[in-house]
C-alpha cells in the first residue's frame, strides 16, 4: 500500500471518528468557482460586509482559484437538514461547524499542513461578528464559507452527484456542504 493511501485511509479513520460519514474526495478542479457567486454575496447577503470571514474580507475570485489550485485532495461533506422549526436550521449548520473545527484540528494534526475548513454556514463563533479580521476575537478559529470564496457550490455539488436545490418552502430537506481542503 502506497503512503499516500494509508493516509488517506488515515485521514478517513479521522472523519469517521468525528461522525462525518458522508463526504466525497474531489479534485480542486472540480471546485466551480464563478465571479455569480461573489455578486451574490456582495448584492444579495443581508449581512454583507458585517462578517469577518465573508466577502469584502476574503480574497479576489481569481485568488480563491489560485487558492484551490494548491490542493491536490478536497473532500466535500453534506449535510441533509430537516427541521420542525425553521428556525432551529441555523444552530444545527453552526454546531456541525464546531465540529467541523474538531476534525480540521485533528487532520491538521495528524501531518497535513495545509489542512483547511470552509464551514457549512456562516460563522457563528461569536453572537455578534465585527466587520474587520483584523477585530476578529476568534482568527485562528473563524472560517469563510465556500460560497465567501466563490465556490459555485450547486454546481460543484451536482457535479459529484450529490442533491441541492434551491429551497420552495422549510418543509424541504436543505443540503449544505463543507469543505476541507487538505494536501
């Protein structure tokens, strides 16, 4: 066995063990990144701007290309969320992301240097965000989503077969999806 496989092997072990169960590996060229996305985020986000780990404090869409262009191995996570209240859809994305820390610590840990998490939601590490990273209480732990860094993440997650739509009404299943980029 090559020692690239025992270690991803290893690395599946360590995704296993935090409960991630559902994820596939993908190469950075499958990570669609579109200028749509950042306009999104620009002109359609409420919060734009508020948020230390969301666009204008993240880099250009071309950098975030050259940025997945490092990586050799991404695993895509997903998340089904069914809720009663819509409501609650919001602590379950922002707990699944504190445990998504756990697992980039433990990964990062076990020899991969260039580990890194795109959380499946907004950050939330603090009730209330500032609107610099130079103010932020939490740098080493706050973390952009994919859609901050222009992943195209309907697109990237169709692409490896896995469902997203956009939403008609709560009573639907929400598929969100993390990344963690990892050599």
């Amino acid at each position: 066995m090559s020692s690239k496989s025992q270690s991803m092997q290893e690395i599946e072990g360590i995704f296993h063990k935090h409960g991630f169960n559902d994820y596939k590996w993908i190469h950075p060229k499958d990570i669609v990144v579109a200028n749509w996305v950042r306009m999104k985020c620009v002109y359609g986000c409420p919060t734009y701007g508020e948020c230390a780990s969301c666009p204008p404090n993240t880099p250009s869409v071309s950098e975030c290309r050259d940025f997945f262009d490092e990586y050799t191995e991404i695993a895509i996570f997903h998340f089904p969320i069914e809720v009663d209240k819509p409501e609650n859809r919001h602590d379950i994305v922002t707990e699944t992301d504190r445990r998504l820390l756990g697992l980039e610590k433990e990964v990062f840990l076990s020899g991969n240097e260039k580990t890194f998490l795109l959380f499946a939601g907004n950050c939330k590490l603090c009730t209330e965000c500032v609107s610099s990273r130079v103010d932020c209480k939490h740098p080493k732990l706050s973390r952009p989503t994919s859609e901050a860094l222009a992943i195209d993440v309907f697109s990237t997650a169709r692409a490896v077969g896995y469902p997203i739509n956009v939403l008609q009404d709560y009573n639907e299943t929400m598929n969100r999806y993390a990344f963690l980029l990892v050599r």
